[in-house]
C-alpha cells in the first residue's frame, strides 16, 4: 500500500500547470464547479506520479477520504491526517 501526503494547501489558482489535470479531473468526477480562490489539499501518493486533490469547501469527512484513497491502494500518513483533521468534518 503506498502512502498519501498532504504536498500543499493552495488555492486553485496556485496549483502548480502539471497538477492541475489531477484537480481538474477530480472536479469533474465530483460535478464541482471550481473557482479559482476555493482551497485545495493536494496529496502526493508516494512511489507514484499521482496526485490526489481534496477539496476544502464543503469538505467529505476523513472517513471518506481514507476510504477514497484506499481504493487507490494507499493510505493517508499520520502527520498528514493531523493536518487535514483541522480542515474536514469528522
């Protein structure tokens, strides 16, 4: 199982051009219309070259990140919980 980590929390508008299709797909998927100041965590899954975008407005709850990520065989890391615990329900 890979692990996640938190990489950035960044507005939209900041996320870096060659991770913004991950952002953009992950809108599409969740029929989000995004705006350019709504902020986002972008995980990094380690060993990969994916990236994992959560988004902060209206935030699923980290039952249902985790659950998320484990369908893409990775695991969000403790120090990285922490910090999103802060920003979605729990």
């Amino acid at each position: 199982m890979h692990v996640a980590r938190v990489m950035a929390i960044t507005e939209v508008r900041s996320v870096p051009p060659d991770i913004r299709p991950f952002v953009d797909f992950k809108a599409a998927v969740e029929d989000r219309k995004l705006s350019e100041d709504e902020r986002v965590a972008i995980l990094v899954i380690e060993t990969t070259t994916s990236y994992f975008p959560v988004f902060l407005k209206d935030p699923v709850t980290m039952e249902k990140l985790e659950s998320d990520l484990e369908k893409q065989d990775a695991k969000l890391a403790s120090d990285s919980k922490e910090l999103l615990s802060k920003h979605l329900r729990r």
